[in-house]
C-alpha cells in the first residue's frame, strides 16, 4: 500500500512542480499577484507535506527552506525582482531533482542543491540555521522516559465551555484508559438542579488513577487539546492506590455523588 | 463508526488519511478545498473534519470560520493538518474554532488515537 501512496505522490508531484514553475515564470515576467505567489507557495508546501509523509528528509528540509521564502514573499516581507524569482526557479529544478532521484531510487547526493539553499537563505536575510526546519526523523519516539510502570494520580477538571470547543471529556478519559489500567471516579458536585442544567456546559471533574508504562510526555499529550481549557493535575505516586480518597461531594441531584465509569 | 470528512488539496494526504481511517471502520467523505468541503457537508453530516490549511479556493482557516458559524458543525470536532513548525498558524485555528491538530507526518496509529480523542 506504501508504493501505491508513492505512486500516487510522484504523480501528484509532477503536477505540482509544473504549477510551480508556472507560476513563477509569471512571477519572473512581473505577475507576481497574490493568487500566483499562492499557487506557488501550495505547490511547494504540498510536496512538502508528503515527502515529510515517506521520510524523504532531503526533499523536506530543502522545500522547508524553499517554502518559507516563499511564504516571505506571500506576507509582503519580500518583493520578488527578476534575480530572487530566477533563484526560486532553480529551487524548483532541485526539487525536480530530488523528487526525481527518489522515484528512482537514488540516493541525492548531501550538497545537491546547496548553492541555491545559500541563495534562498541570503534572500531571507538568515544564516544557514536551519531554524524551524522539520527534524529529521518525522516518526520519531519519545525518549524522554525510559519505560517503566508507574502509577499516577490525575485530576483533571475541564472548564465548563469544553464542550462547545468539540472536545469530549469522555472520549479523553477513554484515549487515557488506552494507555494501561485505568479507575475513574466522577466528582459530581458541581450538578446544578436538573432543570438548570445546560447541555452544553460540563460541570464534571475527575480523579483518575493511570498505571501505565508511557511516560509522562504521553499522558500530557492526551489533553494537549484542552490544555488551555482546563485544570490538570498530575502526580506520580509510589505504589499503585485504590481510588479510595475521599472526594468532597456536594451533589444537589438524587444521583449517586460519585459514578466509577470506567 | 464516525464519519469523518478530510479536506485536502494533497491527493497523497488525502489517500493516506482516507485509506487509514476506511482500514479502521470510519465512514470517509472527501473534499478538496474549503468550498468543496462546505457543498459536502451540507448535503452529509460528518462526525470529524479534519482540513489542511494551505488550500485554494477556501483555505483551512477560513472553513473552520464557516463551519463554526453553521448550527450544525458549531461543536462538531474539526481537526487541523499542520506541521510542527506551524504554531502560529496552530494559534490561528485555535482562535477560528478549531478543536485540535494533526501534525503532519503521522502514522497510522497516530491518526486514528487522535480522532479517537475526539470522537470515540
């Protein structure tokens, strides 16, 4: 299935190198109008994007630095003259290249392309730096915590808009229990009355024991979407505990004050 | 299963978010652009969006706008294709409305824990 993603990503390629080089033939005769300099910049993030995609960190790295140019060029940073668009032309002939010499099998030589990566970098006013660019390795694993089991206690208390942000606390809580044994306790307290409940408001907050292998980077990243939008805490505790302390319950339903749900 | 719809001007994306998460049991709608996207959604609900951002036509940003501001997809989870380096634009499609992100590349197993964190 990988080769046919390929296939279909060199086909895609040609198509947008071609888009490229119209455009910035345009750009060179003095068209450089904002849907031009667009098109441009999407050819070259799109190829971008799928080389990241295969592991292709030549081709990323080089159409990083091509793309931000570009994306220069797109704000108003830069004004394209007939000297900058000559060299995003030649970018885009080492792009060709290297898009080439992968569908091959080739390997690209280290320097392919280095003059002009200078020439780009010189018209973006920055050293050869390389800030910003895309690591390496676009799968990379975590190795800031060495694997080991650990138990950890979480409260984790979304603020009540969460919902209408198309986050679900219930579905955090499920991704979370994929990360080892998992016990939840629901802290209802902060229920209104029934009828003054208003669907799209979470009153809810949690206590969660994890027992888990990940590391912490992996079970901070469970909430990176309400990061902003809650109260989260976290400690690793020393031996696995029951989820037995007590929680302070002010429920004003008939309800059970706390629910395990999970 | 979901349905999610994925908006993309990349084919290559497009073929590897939809032949993944068709692998996985989602219900798959597709789009190529914000335009594209806004015409399919009227006619299907989806469950998820996931958008790039770059696009012609309707870019990824201006879509989440639209969307948001449709009774139907104002909770809906939207999700954004982006990069690490992207955090501006990370905070602009925060600030549009979106609900999170997809850093591209991803693996398989990556896409799917994410829209699982979403949409169960």
């Amino acid at each position: 299935m990988q080769d046919q993603f390929k296939q279909t990503y060199f086909e895609e390629c040609d198509d947008r190198i071609q888009e490229a080089e119209d455009g910035l033939s345009q750009m060179l005769d003095g068209e450089a109008s904002s849907d031009i300099v667009d098109q441009v910049f999407r050819a070259i993030h799109s190829i971008k994007g799928g080389a990241g995609a295969f592991a292709f960190t030549q081709i990323v790295a080089f159409s990083h630095e091509f793309e931000t140019v570009l994306d220069d060029v797109r704000e108003g940073k830069l004004i394209p003259d007939r000297t900058m668009c000559t060299v995003f032309l030649r970018a885009n002939d080492v792009v060709a290249d290297m898009l080439s010499r992968e569908q091959r099998g080739e390997a690209i030589p280290d320097d392919l392309g280095a003059d002009i990566l200078v020439e780009l970098q010189a018209i973006a006013g920055r050293s050869g730096d390389s800030e910003g660019a895309p690591q390496d390795n676009p799968i990379s694993s975590r190795e800031d915590d060495a694997p080991s089991m650990d138990t950890w206690d979480i409260h984790f208390a979304p603020h009540p808009y969460v919902l209408t942000t198309g986050n679900e606390p219930l579905y955090i809580l499920q991704a979370l229990a994929d990360l080892g044994d998992c016990e939840v306790q629901a802290d209802l307290s902060g229920l209104p009355d029934l009828a003054d409940i208003d669907p799209e408001t979470c009153y809810t907050t949690w206590r969660i024991t994890l027992k888990t292998d990940h590391a912490e980077a992996d079970i901070r990243e469970v909430f990176d979407f309400v990061e902003d939008m809650c109260d989260l805490q976290m400690t690793r505790v020393e031996e696995p505990k029951e989820v037995a302390e007590p929680i302070e319950i002010k429920a004003k339903t008939k309800q059970e004050p706390t629910q395990k749900i999970m | 299963m979901p349905t999610v719809i994925t908006v993309d001007d990349s084919r290559t994306i497009w073929d590897m978010v939809s032949y993944t998460l068709k692998e996985a049991g989602y219900n798959i709608l597709e789009a190529e652009d914000g335009v594209q996207a806004l015409t399919v959604l009227e006619a299907q609900k989806a469950d998820v969006i996931i958008t790039d951002l770059n696009m012609p036509n309707m870019d990824g940003i201006t879509l989440i706008k639209e969307l948001r501001a449709l009774p139907t997809y104002r909770a809906t989870p939207i999700l954004m294709l982006t990069t690490e380096a992207d955090e501006a634009k990370k905070t602009a499609g925060r600030e549009a409305g979106a609900t999170g992100w997809i850093v591209k590349p991803f693996n398989p197993e990556k896409l799917i824990a994410v829209i699982k964190k979403v949409a169960g």
